[in-house]
C-alpha cells in the first residue's frame, strides 16, 4: 500500500532524510520512531504530497506521491505535527469545509461527517468554536480532518503528544480501531506506544533506516537469544567459570545485592541453553534459586540502534 525507495531531502547542503526505504503492507499499523531530528516528520510529509524529495520514489495505494500527485492525495489522511485548525469556527463548519476541499460533497458528506465525528469522539462539540477546545479535543478534530475524505491511508505525525493518559489510551484505541481498514504510519518518541499500537517498526536515526521489524523481533535481534539471570548460591569465582563453560555462553556479568549474587548470562543467538545451565549449576554443587530470561525493553533497543558509540564513551 505505501512503498518508499531511497528517499532523500536535503535542506540546504545537509540531508534531512538519506535513502529512507521501507513498506508498508494494505492494513497494517507501522511506527515511525526515532529520536527528534531523525527526519520523521521530512518522510510524512513527502508522504503526504506536502514536499517533493530530492530523491527517490514514494508509492501510495500506487500512485507516485510527486508525478501523481492529486490521485496520490486523495487516498492519504494526514494530520500534521501542528494541525493547522482556524479557531474562530464551529467543528462542525471546519468539517464540513475540509470535506468540500477534498471533493466530498452532497449526502456523501453528511454521511462522512457523521461518521468521524463518531469515529473521533467529537459530537458533542460539533458546535463549539475549535478556538475554546482543549488540546486533546483540538487533536481529534485533526484526526477527524484526516479521515474526512475516507482515506485508505492515514499518516499522523504525533497524533499523542501533549495528551492526558486517558486520552491517549483513547486516540491509541481509535488508531488501532482504524488499523484493518487503513493503513496507518505513525510516528512517536514513545517506546510502549510502538508495543501497544503498530505491527512493525521503522527505526531512523540521523535521517537513515536504522532497523525494520516487529516490535517483538526487533527485541529478540538484539538480544541474540535472551539473556538469562540466575540467583545462584556458591563461591563466585567458581560459579563464574562453572557457567562460562557451558556451550554457548558468551559472557557471565555478575551482579551483587543484599548479599545475594545474580548472574547475567548473554548466550549464542538462536540457542535456548537454560537446562544446560541449570544442569551445570547443580553438578558442580552450587544452589540455583532462580532462572530467568530478560528481554531487552523497546526503549533499550532504540537507544542501542540510535546512539552512537562516542556519545557513551
Ligand atoms: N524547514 C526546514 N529547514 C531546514 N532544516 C529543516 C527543516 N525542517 C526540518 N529540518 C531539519 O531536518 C532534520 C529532520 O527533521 P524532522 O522534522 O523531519 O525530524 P523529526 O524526526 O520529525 O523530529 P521531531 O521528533 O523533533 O519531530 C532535522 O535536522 C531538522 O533540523
Ligand atoms: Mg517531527
């Protein structure tokens, strides 16, 4: 539904985005994370037929976003970073207007009005000024903006920011509720959201690609295997080499609290090696109290995929 090939803008001489590829399959719920800066809001908006790139091929529902540029619009629901909302008419007139804009007219628009008011929570202020709205009700009209034309896909840069918890449950439910029928890209800086919302991740970073994978793969690529943690009871030097020997240990880190000895153990990618531990902790004496896998979190992941070694050291 949405195909993006060796995207590059620059501003001035320096590259905003550079070589941005990636797809995004008829229905599915794709994150665009990375830190500020990365270049999410330059990809939305080419995207979104706002901005040409410099270089590249953009797809959406088959249309070229810069050759054909109307056809390409006409099937993209955008709700920008700041949604550019006039405060001195009713929800209801702005609808009513940007579905004119977008060549939605007669019955068909009084049906689609109806139905993202519905769809975005927002009747109950239909007649209220947009001016007097709160931030997270002004958010739901952009959203409602968004789908006003019935897009088959939908690009929302942010759509959380700046809400209350309970609202961003709501517009992350409204998201996921649209997913199947759309496609949807989403960008974010918040690592549980990606988790709780998308199917696959697009990781940038300094205007690349830096990974492209499911929230759940992404954590098992880049932890190998997992890592196990063992509470062990035992002379530590010896616990120490007793685990190192096992066959596809590639690392023990030994972490000490209240008297009580953890041992981290990074293993082979690919090789669940949890009885071999435990059975080389018990032949050679030692009490095992506890075994564990620990995954690496999403915001561990982003941080190892999105900071350079130089900035740590
Ligand atoms: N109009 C502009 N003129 C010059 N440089 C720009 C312009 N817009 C963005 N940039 C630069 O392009 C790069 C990518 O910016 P972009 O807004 O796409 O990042 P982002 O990932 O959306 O960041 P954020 O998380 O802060 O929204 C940044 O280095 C930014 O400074
Ligand atoms: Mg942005």
């Amino acid at each position: 539904m949405i195909n993006v090939q060796k995207l590059t803008k620059y501003y001035g001489e320096r590259a905003a985005i550079s070589d941005i590829s990636f797809d995004v399959h008829t229905g599915e719920i794709l994150g665009f994370l990375g830190p500020n800066g990365a270049g999410k809001t330059t990809t939305m908006r080419i995207l979104a037929g706002f901005m040409p790139a410099d270089k590249g091929t953009a797809k959406v529902a088959g249309f070229d976003v810069m050759t054909q540029s109307l056809e390409a619009r006409r099937n993209v629901g955008y709700l920008p970073e700041m949604v550019p909302l006039y405060p001195d008419i009713t929800v209801a007139d702005y609808l009513d207007f940007m579905a004119r804009l977008r060549g939605v007219s007669g019955k068909r628009k009084a049906a689609r009005t109806a139905e993202v008011m519905e769809v975005c929570h927002i009747r109950d202020v239909a007649d209220k000024h947009i001016g007097k709205l709160s931030k997270g009700y002004k958010q739901r009209v952009g959203l409602a903006q968004a789908l006003i034309h019935d897009p088959k896909v939908l690009i929302l840069d942010e759509p959380t920011t700046g809400l209350d918890p309970k609202q961003i449950n709501e517009t992350r439910q409204t998201i996921k509720r649209l997913g199947g029928d759309h496609t949807v890209i989403l960008s974010t800086h918040i690592l549980p959201e990606v988790s709780m919302t998308c199917n696959r991740v697009v990781i940038i970073s300094e205007g690349k690609v830096a990974a492209v994978d499911t929230p759940e793969n992404l954590t098992r690529r880049l932890t190998g295997s997992e890592r196990i943690e063992m509470e062990i009871r035992g002379q530590k030097g010896s616990v120490t080499n007793c685990l190192r020997a096992v066959d596809g240990v590639v690392g023990v880190e030994i972490n000490e609290q209240n008297g009580r000895q953890r041992y981290l153990v990074e293993c082979k990618s690919g090789v669940d090696i949890r009885a071999q531990l435990a059975a080389a902790v018990v032949r050679g004496n030692f009490e095992l109290l506890q075994l564990n896998t620990v995954g690496m979190s999403l915001e561990e992941i982003f941080l190892k995929l999105t900071t350079k070694e130089d900035v740590a050291a």
